[in-house]
C-alpha cells in the first residue's frame, strides 16, 4: 500500500515537472525500468533512493511519505514556507469542522433541556 502510494505521487511529481520516466531515472542515477517499478509500487526500492529522491524533486521525505497534499518546494528558497501554508490550511479547515460540530452539540443540548 506505501509503495503505491509513494509511487502515485511520484508519477504526479514527475508530471508536474513534465519529466520523462527516462529523464527521472537519469536523475536518480537508476535505470529507467526500476524507476518505473517504484512508480508502479512494485517492491520497496524507493526507500534504498529516498535521500536521491527528496534531492530531485526538491520535497522533504514526509511530504512524500505522508498520506494528504504533497507540496513541492523548492530546497534552498524557503521551502519550509509552502509546507507550512499547507498545514495551516489544513488546520484552518479542521478548527472549521470543529466549530460547526461544537455549535451543533450547543443546539442539541439546549433542545435536551428545553424538553426536560
């Protein structure tokens, strides 16, 4: 399942940067059909080139590794920036979620006591 994943968003990667598989491999100093595997999720290679990998595509290792919105940055330019606007708006949304669902439980409780 983590292969895949991580394969996933490398292709999305690779896409947004309109690289080849060959061009990618090349990057990573790998032949092309073992990139290929790890954008297909077969096996587990990608971890042996992780650091590899994180360097061409200019992405910390969590924001490959993690599960929601990929973030691609640039090292070197203030990247931790980008990551961070990301997990702000992430935050945002869940203290949104949340204050709906506090309000929510305001209204049932006051519809509890009014019927008591």
């Amino acid at each position: 399942m983590l292969s895949k994943t991580i394969g996933s968003k490398l292709f999305e990667l690779r896409k947004q940067k309109s690289w080849s598989q060959e061009q990618t491999a090349d990057y990573l100093c790998i032949s092309r059909s073992a990139y290929q595997r790890i954008e297909t999720g077969e096996g587990f290679s990608w971890a042996n080139n992780l650091e590899k990998i994180c360097e061409v595509f200019e992405i910390q290792p969590e924001e490959l590794l993690k599960s929601s919105n990929l973030v691609v940055g640039n090292i070197g330019t203030n990247h931790d920036v980008g990551y961070a606007e990301v997990v702000n708006q992430l935050s945002d949304k869940l203290i949104e979620q949340y204050e709906q669902r506090l309000k929510q439980k305001d209204e049932l409780i006051a519809l509890l006591k009014q019927k008591s």
